[in-house]
C-alpha cells in the first residue's frame, strides 16, 4: 500500500516538474530574436566607443597644433645658437673655414682674448682709447672708409696708441653683396688711409659678416686674412650695454674673438662694463694680431 502511495507522489513530481519545464521552455524568446538583441547590445556599446573618439576636425586642430609648437621650438633653437653659438661649433667652423679667423684656440691656462671693435671711427673713439689705455688693454678696430676720411686725426690717435687697424670696406654694407672687382677697389681705397700695422698683418671683416670662398681667396691675394669671431653680443642690434656686456663676459675663453662696435651712444659705457669685466677675471686682452701670434707661439711648443 505504502509502495504504491510512493509511485503515485514519484509519477505526480515527474509530471509536474515536466509540466513546468515545458512552460519555461515556451515562454523563452526566440533563439533568433536573442540574436538580435546581442547585435543590439554590441551596436550599442560600438556607438559608445564611435563617440569617444575625436572628430575629424579635432585630429587635424591637434596636428596642427603640433606643428606650430614643433616649428617654435624650432626656431627658437636656431635663435639660441645664433646668439649664443656654442664652443662646439665654433670650432668646426675653424676647422672647416681656416683661413677664416673664428677662435684660435688657446690651453685654458692662456687667460687671452682678443677684442676687436667695428665701424670705427667715430666721435666715440677717443673715450675708446682712454677705456683701453687705462686697463691696458688692446684692440683692433675695423676702419670703414667713408669714416676714415672724414677722421683722420683719431686714425693717427688709434696707430699711435699701438691699436691694429682692420679693413672693413668702405660703406657699412653687406660686402658679399658686392662684386668681386667693386670689393677689391674698396679694401684698396681703405688701406690707403690706414698706416700698416707693427705686426704686418693685415685683417679684413666683411659687413654683416657673410663670407664665400671667392672673397677670401681675393683677400689673401690682398695680403689680408679674413676674421670674424666667437663673441658676439649682436650690439648693433641690441642697445642695452649692461645686457651686451653679459653676454660677451659669459662666453669668453682662452683665443677667443670678441666683436663688439664704435659708433654707437652706448659704445663707451658697454666696452667699459666689458674691460672691468674682463680684468675682474684675470684676463689680457689683447689685438687680433698679437692672439695670431701667441696661437703660433703655442703650436709651435
């Protein structure tokens, strides 16, 4: 009795439970209409990715922006070593442009430097020599012509004071930009009014100082060797002295160049702030002519 009761409540389960699985199944969705939801919901989440992305628009205002910042960098680079080229280039453009003077180097414990002073003379000049003779320092300045002409007395002044006397054309212009020939009368014209200096040498510095490779092959026909140098505050430039003394005490070095220029109102006060500069730290500063010499005199050890 008992075991037939059993099978009775067994069979119910069965068929209940069976009866409630068929129901399950039937209220399921379609397999297919599952699919669609999948590709709903994957549609949905690739929208949300789409969106995240920038626009078209904004990807091209990015690069650009880019470029322009890539581009300032740039340039401010090329500013910077213009300015202030560093020793390293310096002396590849000694190595490369020898007859061209840019910096004769010197051992660090050679505590010499050369200056060298533009566009003389003017009605500074005379301030000038008094600066150098009362730090005992020398220099070379490079005559313009038309200057010369009209001042004969300070040429006579700087020869006698024991300065060099450099060619610098007769006009204040670009020299590369004249012809060869039109050059040649110039530097011609100007030696004719300067005395010959004790050394012999004799030194021409183009206007702007560019340069090619005909003009110093003329030159040397000349009996002139080229200088430019390896301390340049851009003072023609620039007109704050105090400013263009910095710049040149930060960047001296044993055989180093400085060109700095007459003729300007603030000519006198930058060439002291840069002598009181230069005899602070212990140096001799001296014509171009005289670093030529302790160069060789070193080389020659």
């Amino acid at each position: 009795m008992r075991i037939s009761l059993i099978r009775r409540i067994r069979r119910l389960a069965t068929s209940t439970i069976s009866r409630v699985e068929q129901y399950l199944q039937a209220s399921k969705p379609p397999r297919k209409h599952a699919k669609i939801d999948d590709e709903e919901q994957t549609l949905d989440q690739d929208c949300l990715l789409l969106s995240d992305q920038p626009s078209p628009i904004a990807r091209m205002a990015k690069l650009l922006f880019l470029t322009l910042l890539t581009l300032l960098i740039l340039v401010l680079i090329l500013a910077y070593t213009i300015y202030k080229p560093p020793p390293l280039l310096i002396n590849y453009l000694q190595q490369k442009y020898r007859p061209v003077i840019f910096h004769l180097p010197l051992p660090p414990s050679h505590r010499t430097i050369a200056l060298t002073i533009d566009d003389a003379p003017s009605d500074h000049t005379p301030a000038i020599l008094d600066l150098l003779a009362k730090h005992h320092a020398a220099a070379t300045f490079f005559i313009i012509g038309s200057q010369a002409q009209e001042n004969p007395s300070v040429i006579r002044s700087i020869h006698e004071a024991g300065h060099e006397l450099g060619n610098h054309a007769w006009n204040d212009e670009p020299s590369i930009s004249l012809p060869l020939s039109e050059l040649e009368r110039q530097v011609k014209e100007v030696e004719a009014l300067l005395p010959p200096n004790a050394s012999g040498l004799k030194f021409f510095r183009p206007g702007s100082g560019f340069f090619n490779g005909k003009m110093v092959g003329l030159l040397a026909g000349l009996g002139y060797r080229v200088a430019l140098g390896s301390v340049y505050p851009h003072d023609a430039q620039i007109t704050n002295p105090r400013w263009n003394a910095a710049h040149v005490l930060s960047m001296v070095r044993p055989g180093g160049v400085i060109i700095m220029h007459d003729r300007r109102g603030y000519s006198v006060e930058e060439i002291r702030l840069v002598l009181e500069g230069l005899e602070r730290g212990g140096w001799k500063v001296v014509s171009l002519g005289e670093l030529v010499r302790v160069s060789e005199e070193v080389e020659g050890k």
